[in-house]
C-alpha cells in the first residue's frame, strides 16, 4: 500500500532496513539529482555518519546548507533533520555508515547530542590518506568478519574515533543566524521523537525549544512545510504503520502505544493517511 507522501512532509526512517537487525552496517553509495532521498526531507533513529570520496553536493541540515565533497565527512544524529541537495549535473560516492545509539560509549553518545550542530567537517590531504584507510578496513572487516566479537570490538572503536574526529574538527557555522534560528526546530523534533507516546501540546513543545507558542507555530510551518499538529499526527502514523507491519500488538493497543488520544482518531487519520483502515492495512500486509 503506498503512502500519500507530501513533497514537503519531514520523514522518518527506521532501522529495520538500513541496519538489517544490527547495531552497525555499511554501505558504499552513489547519489545524484534522481535519487531517492535526494531533496527529501527526513530524519531518522539511528545515527550516519558519511564520507564522500568522490564529487559534489550540497546539503541542508538543521535549516543550514553546507556545500560537500571529496575528504569531507558528515554525521548526522536522531534529532538532526537533514536533506541532500544534488542539483544537475552532480553526483557524489561515499561510504555511509549507520550505527545505533546502543553501538557507541555512553560517554561519546552524550557528548554528541550535546554538541552544537551541524557535525560536518574536511580532512586535510594527510588526514584523508589515513582516514580512507581506516574506512575500507573497516568496510572489509564488516563483510568478512562482522560476527567474531574482536572484529566488532575494532569497528566501535573506530567507528568512535570518527565522531571524534569529526567533532574536533567540525565546520564554521555558515549562518549564525540561520542556525540561531532553526536549532529550535531541531530540539521540537527532538522532543516529540522522544514523547510521542504522550499527550504533547504546542505549549510544551514551545517551552522545549525557548520560544512562544505563536512564533513556534510560525517557524515550524515556515520550516518543515506542515504544521505542528499535523506533523506531530503523521510521525505517530509512521510509526503506527511500522508496528502494524512488524509486531503482535492490536490495533487498539498500537493506537495507544503511539499516543492517540481515542481509538476512533487512530482509524480515521491513519485511512486518510494510508487509503485503508489499519485493520486492513495489516491483513493486507500479512497477505503479501
């Protein structure tokens, strides 16, 4: 059943796919205008970390656009949304490493959610050597050897000292003012990626992000396209939609898990959303 995606609509992607049920996985990609995330605008629960070994691209993160390329290495977080934007003519190959907030040291995850984003940074050209090395050991390692425990031990570790590096060596913010502006966003979507379960009104989010009410409402309808309410309503439908598919709870029970506030609402925004109620949306999933 296809979903009715609006151009504009903020997306979340889960790990089912690109972690295929691991903690880490590695991808070695190719990107251009006609590509499938290209200009989406999405975020989603597992961190990527990418480094782009050939071409150009630009992309926008947290509401600032960054131009990228070869020796440049990015990482995005749950709670950063993010778009690419590789216009005609581009293209970019990097390698995209996807690991979970379980992969990595308490200690190093807490020091990046705290860290001012965006995380992107360039190498030097000694820096790059090294760096290309270390990701096609560990590109190798994962394909030959991922399961033996001292082969997962090397890839943390490395996969650690990546965000470190990226860190200590992250870009000058392009726009102070932009950034000024949308770090509110990033902390809303970050609130309501945590307390999705729970009753959220635009109050609390407001308070989350230091803003009023009204000129929340304002900036996030300028920024994400939709408004609060109606982005909050499609993020639980998403993740509504992905229980439906994966696990034994009914649909009463998912409704409520996801934090709809009556059984009715769930049925009737999610048939509006998917084309079909979720009852059948199940069986019709289960059929395939």
């Amino acid at each position: 059943m296809a979903r009715k995606n609006s151009p504009k609509s903020c997306e979340v992607l889960t790990p089912e796919f690109f972690l295929e049920e691991k903690q880490f996985n590695i991808w070695n990609c190719y990107s251009e205008e006609h590509s499938n995330f290209n200009g989406r605008l999405h975020f989603h629960e597992f961190y990527e970390l990418s480094i782009i070994y050939e071409g150009t691209s630009r992309f926008m993160v947290n509401g600032s656009e960054y131009a990228m390329g070869v020796k440049s290495l990015q990482l995005i977080r749950p709670s950063d949304y993010h778009r690419q934007l590789t216009g005609e003519g581009e293209h970019i190959r990097y390698y995209n490493l996807m690991f979970s907030a379980d992969f990595i040291s308490s200690d190093l995850l807490k020091v990046l959610e705290e860290c001012p984003g965006p995380l992107c940074a360039n190498a030097s050209d000694a820096e790059w050597r090294d760096l290309l090395r270390l990701i096609r050991a560990i590109e190798q390692t994962f394909k030959e050897e991922f399961n033996d425990p001292l082969a997962q031990i090397f890839i943390r570790a490395n996969v650690e000292n990546l965000c470190i590096f990226i860190m200590k060596h992250q870009k000058n913010r392009t726009s102070s003012h932009i950034e000024t502006m949308q770090e509110p966003i990033r902390r809303t979507l970050e609130f309501i990626q945590r307390n999705y379960r729970k009753e959220i009104h635009l109050a609390d989010a407001a308070n989350v992000a230091g803003l009023s009410p009204t000129y929340l409402s304002a900036l996030f309808h300028s920024t994400m396209g939709v408004s609060f309410s109606i982005y909050l309503t499609g993020y639980r439908l998403q993740i509504a939609e992905r229980y439906l598919r994966t696990s034994n709870l009914s649909v009463k029970q998912i409704a409520a898990v996801c934090g709809f506030s009556t059984y009715p609402y769930f049925v009737t925004a999610f048939k509006a959303e998917y084309g079909t109620p979720p009852g059948t949306f199940r069986k019709q999933m289960l059929n395939q």
